[in-house]
C-alpha cells in the first residue's frame, strides 16, 4: 500500500507541479508523503487509544487500513459519555492534522513541491474525517450513533444494533454507487467501491456482534443467567427415565447426579445429543461433568469472569455459591449462550 501510494503521489498529484530537474525529488517526495499520511492515520488511532486510556480502558494494539485504522480496545466502554468521547478523538485528531497541513500549504517559503504535499495531505485528512464520520459500525461515526442512541435510551444492546444496521446501510448505498460507477464506464473506482462496501458489511456485522457479545458478558452476572432449578437425581437414573419424566427439555433447569453428595451435574441440553436408541441403557453418570471439576464463583460474578474461570477449570459448568457457602445455582456454558441470543433477538 505505500509503495503504492507514493508511485500515485510522484507520477500523479506532483505531474504537473515537476519542473525541469526536479523529477528525482518528486519521487523522494512522494514516499515523504506517503509516510505522513500513514503517520496521519497512526495518530487518529493514537487519539482513540489515548482517551481509551484514561477513561481506564486498556488498548491492545492499532491495525492499519487504507482509510483508516483499528485501535484494538480491549474492553467495552462503560457508559455513552466514555464511547463519545473515544469515538469523538479521532476525527477531531484528523481535523487538527487538515487545519496543520492547509496553513503549511499557505507558507511560500517551502516551494511549489512542498505546498502542493501540504495541501494533498490537507484534503486527504479531511476524506479521511468525513469517511469515519459515515454514521455507520464500526466507523466512528457509527460509535459516535451508538452512543448518542446510548445515552437517550438507557439500552446499550438497542444502541448496539441500531449502529450496526446504520453500517449495514451505508454499505447497501457504497455497493449501489459502485454498480453506477461501473455501468459508466468507472471500472476501477466502481470495483474498489464495492470492495469498499464490501469490507465495511463484513466489519459492521461481525464487529457489531462482537461488542454486543462481550457488552453482555460484561454487565449480566452469574445470578441473573443461572440455573435455580437443579433437579436431583440419584447416580444410576438412566436417560430414558429423565425423559419419560419430563418430555421437554428445559434449558433453564440443571440437573445434579446425587449418591451421598453431588457426583456431577448434566446440562438438558446435553441431554439432546444423546441417541434415542441409547437411552434406555445410558447411566446418567457416564454423560455427567464430575462436581469435583467444576468452578466455584458468586453470584455477582459476571459472565466475562465466570467464562474465564469455567477455561481455567477445563469445565462448562461452574457452581454459584452465596456467601454462607450454600448452592445457589449452575451456571453453564450453555445458559450463557442462551442469554447472549435472546440479547441479539431482542
């Protein structure tokens, strides 16, 4: 991309400013050029990892693209004023880099060459704020939405989705303006549109249900997603008894394998996967997760967390203890993804 860019500057912008003798400096400039606007996409990214940063949120790492880039925030904002205020940081960078490179455009002692940069690297600024500004996810101005749409509702997941099909609009008009440039004539520019288009759905969708996702995970706690109705059953239940006791399976409920103390415990989830011709002589002990193998958290714990310790356990389970120590539910892996999708769905 940046040889690219900096064979477009020297053959192209800087053509018809080449004097007699100054074609090798075009070249030179050409790759200066290019760094500066790869340096100015840096410190857009900068100013949403800096802000990230002291509203507490740690920052991973920044990804560049041709228009832009990804500071690879590691957590969710908390609030809307937060996700405005990191979303805000960037185009207000980009624009103080336009308003930078249009006065050095205006200073006549840096030469025709100089000013003609100085001025690209103006305008380029200035597309590359409007183009973030597309109030589409995961633009900037999408989050600027999100946030907006955050702060009047009170409901991030409603925010959330509402941005996504914003990006997922504005990606419909790019593929729609891309079929235009190609039906006169604009193969080039209508192709790289619709790749344009392209990359930005891709992005909106999967980015869109990434935040979502771990917003969630975030915020719901291990009392609100468990399981409190845990049905006891003795060790050498077979599966067809389960099933001949209750022919719908419930999500909801959870079922602990019980001889002396609990033994294990059997999502009904778990229960589906298990052939029909194999019921009848299935103990429920040999499709149990083993009690000894499974978390321990309270009840305040967040999805986040619970996840993170159910891996370090190596279990899909884990036991939510109130204060006294006393059973208060399960909480599985598959409880989790129920509430993730009636999120989505909702």
């Amino acid at each position: 991309m940046f040889g690219l860019l900096a064979y477009t500057l020297a053959s192209g912008v800087f053509r018809d400013e080449i004097r007699p003798g100054e074609r090798d400096i075009a070249w030179l400039l050409g790759l200066i050029t290019a760094a500066l606007f790869l340096l100015s996409i840096v410190l857009h990214e900068l100013g949403h990892a800096v802000i990230a940063q002291r509203n507490k949120m740690r920052v991973g790492s920044i990804t560049l693209f041709f228009f832009g880039g990804v500071a690879q925030v590691e957590e969710e904002p908390r609030s809307a004023g937060v996700e405005f205020r990191v979303a805000i940081a960037g185009p207000i960078v980009s624009l103080a880099l336009a308003i930078g490179f249009w006065g050095l455009s205006h200073v006549d002692q840096f030469g025709h060459l100089l000013e003609t940069a100085f001025w690209w690297l103006a305008g380029i600024n200035v597309v590359l704020l409007l183009f973030n500004m597309v109030p589409g996810f995961p633009l900037d101005g999408g989050r600027i939405l999100r946030s907006v749409i955050w702060h009047f509702s009170g409901n991030e997941a409603k925010a959330t989705r509402i941005a996504v099909r914003g990006g997922q609009g504005v990606s419909l008009l790019l593929i729609g303006y891309g079929i235009y440039l190609i039906a006169t004539g604009n193969l080039f520019n209508g192709v790289w549109m619709m790749m344009l288009s392209a990359f930005l759905r891709n992005a909106a969708t999967s980015t869109g249900a990434h935040v979502l996702a771990r917003s969630i995970l975030e915020q719901v706690t291990a009392a609100q997603a468990m399981a409190r109705e845990l049905i006891y059953i003795p060790a050498r239940t077979r599966v067809q008894e389960l099933f001949d006791q209750q022919t719908v399976i419930n999500p909801r409920q959870t079922y602990v394998v019980v001889d002396d103390g609990p033994l294990g415990v059997i999502s009904p989830l778990r229960l589906a996967f298990i052939p029909r011709e194999r019921w009848p002589w299935t103990v429920v002990t040999q499709i149990m997760t083993p009690w000894r193998q499974l978390a321990e958290i309270t009840p305040d714990t967040t999805l986040m967390n619970a996840l993170r310790m159910m891996e370090a356990a190596r279990c899909p389970y884990a036991v939510v203890r109130d204060e006294e120590g006393n059973v208060a539910g399960i909480l599985s892996q598959d409880q989790i993804a129920i509430r993730l999708q009636s999120a989505a769905q909702g």
